[in-house]
C-alpha cells in the first residue's frame, strides 16, 4: 500500500526501518542523501505512510484474532459433542479407528459468591500509581515527592 510517491532515498529509508534490525549507519546515510529541502516533506510522507500500514496490522490482527476465537469456539462445541457420544457408550475408552478416546474425569472451582470467599484466599495486587491524577496535580502546581511534571516534545501531521 502506498499513500505517496517517494523518492529513492526515502524509499530505502523505509526499507531499512521495516527490516528485522536497523542499521543506525545505514539509516543515517540514507537520511543525509535527502536535500535539506526535501527532508521535512519525506518525513512527514515516511511517517503517514508507517502509520497507515501501522493501521492496517492492526485491522489484520483483530480479524485473526476474531478467526482464532471462532475456532477455538468451534473445537470446544465438537470436544462437548465428543463427550456426549463416548459417554453415551458407557465405556471409558472407546476406539474409533485412527483415534482412541478415554474419558477422564478433571476437577475445577466454580465461585458462586465472590463476597462470601475468606479474604485469605485472594490474590495481592501491587498498588498501581494513578498517572491521570497525577498529572491533574503537578499541572496545576502541586509538589507531589517522587513525581515531576515534564514537558516532552513531539510532532503533529496534518
């Protein structure tokens, strides 16, 4: 997928970052082949081009995500109907030519109320900072020990 016509150099800048590993030197090189002029417009074009395809995995990773759970989904519904037919035999183990099928017995905790579980059966959890509030307070000029406010600097492309 393409947004925009780059140039050769840009062209294999782009190579080089979607690469396993980039070669800082091989990078650099190729940057210092952009005209002062022209650098800033490649970049941009560099960065939209990557947040596109960015996009784009994303969109791929959710839908195989969403095929993995229809199969997942659909191997549970045959084990059930598995189980169903071999328990129906009345043995426990059943030969159905390439396969052999045992029914086994496995044991699980089902929790009917949470609120009635003894606190000793809950799990710890680290105290988690909460940044937001954080932020609210350093913004407006609150000293909060351990914490500072910092600006940090960034790009928007319009």
């Amino acid at each position: 997928m393409k947004l925009y016509e780059l140039n050769p150099a840009a062209e294999k800048i782009l190579e080089l970052l979607r690469g396993e590993k980039v070669d800082d030197k091989s990078y650099r090189e190729s940057l210092a082949l952009l005209s002062d002029d022209e650098k800033g417009e490649m970049l941009c074009k560099m960065i939209t081009q990557l947040k596109a395809e960015e996009d784009m995995y994303d969109i791929e990773m959710k839908r195989l995500a969403d095929r993995k759970a229809n199969v997942s989904n659909a191997k549970c519904l045959l084990r059930s109907e598995l189980t169903d037919v071999v328990s129906g035999t009345g043995e426990r183990l059943v030969d159905y030519g390439t396969f052999s099928v045992s029914l086994v017995s496995t044991h699980s905790v089902e929790i009917l109320d949470k609120k009635l579980i003894p606190e000793s059966f809950f799990v710890k959890q680290p105290p988690k900072v909460d940044k937001a509030k954080l932020r609210g307070l350093l913004s407006i000029g609150i000293k909060v020990p351990g914490a500072e406010y910092k600006e940090n600097m960034g790009v928007r492309i319009r």
